[in-house]
C-alpha cells in the first residue's frame, strides 16, 4: 500500500575551505546520502548510498557586507541500488549568498543540473534546487534553524517544497588537555 511508503535521508555533509590566494578560497561542500525506504518503489525496501553531490564554490576572503560563492556542481552516479538514484551523471552551476548578523545568520543557496552521457532507461534530469535559510543562535550557543529544500524538475513540470526545523544544541564531550 504506497499510503504507508517511507524514505529517510540521512545526508553525510562535509563543507571545507582550502586557501587558494591571498584574496580566494575554494569551499568544497560534499552531500553523500545514506538512504532507507520501504515501499516507495513497489512492495519492497532498499537501503544504502544515493547519489553523491559535489560542489566547488570559489569565495572571496574579505566577506562585507555578504559572503558569497560560485561555482560548479558535479553529479555522480554512485548509489548502491538503482531505487536511490538517479544513474546519470550530471552538473551545473552552483552559488550562495549569506549575511551573518550578530544571532542571525540567512541566506540562500542554489544550483541547477542538467544530466549528461545518457542512459535512455532513466529519466532525463533538468532540476533547479533553491535552499532559503534562517538561523538564530542564542548566546547559549543554542541555534534554531528553519529552511527549505526546494527543488523544481523541469522533465516532469513539479515543484518539491519541503519546509526543515531544527534545533542545534553545542556542548562539550570532555575536556581538552594541553601539555
């Protein structure tokens, strides 16, 4: 019965910047998502890796009075069964604007795909992905966040506008020595 269909997406999301110039970084931010559905796709359930995500956004040092980024986005091919990916390879462009505010940190970011080296069983990917954010960190060091992953897929004319809440709470595991 699809009404009981499920999927969760655990999204495995290193973001690393490497000085290129005195002036530039390069910002690498990798999405590798672990996945389990059940029933989304027939009667059965897969788990595994999804397809991974790779962007390069190139990012000037000095940030007044916005950061920003732009750069390209890779797609890989590299899930574990064909149900959790899309078996394309594709790329796009990518960028992000951001403004940090004392407690409040917004902005957006976003990317466009086109898929390439086509597989004529799969379907074609022309997607664009916007993520507007919002956070508040309290001097706690407590942050609420609100976003949205939304994604437009230009083959099958739909919109997917999920709405995210979270809640980050940062503490201490123990204690730093220094000797």
């Amino acid at each position: 019965d699809r009404d009981q269909a499920f999927r969760y997406t655990l999204n495995v999301q290193p973001v690393i910047p490497f000085s290129l110039t005195r002036d530039w970084n390069v910002i690498s931010r990798t999405i590798l998502p672990v996945l389990n559905q059940d029933d989304v796709r027939g009667v059965s359930s897969q788990g595994g890796l999804g397809d991974v995500l790779q962007s390069f956004f190139l990012s000037p040092k000095s940030s007044e009075p916005f950061i920003w980024g732009a750069g390209p986005v890779f797609l890989f091919p590299t899930a574990t069964d064909d149900s959790l990916g899309a078996e394309r390879w594709g790329m796009g462009p990518t960028g992000v604007i951001l403004k940090q505010s004392g407690p409040w940190t917004y902005g957006i970011l976003a990317n466009h795909i086109w898929s390439f080296a086509r597989d004529d069983q799969r379907k074609e990917i022309n997607a664009t992905y916007l993520q507007p954010f919002l956070s508040y960190t309290f001097k706690t060091a407590t942050t609420l966040t609100c976003s949205s992953e939304s994604t437009y897929d230009w083959v099958g004319d739909q919109w997917t506008v999920p709405l995210i809440g979270g809640v980050v709470e940062k503490f201490a595991l123990g204690q730093i020595e220094s000797g």
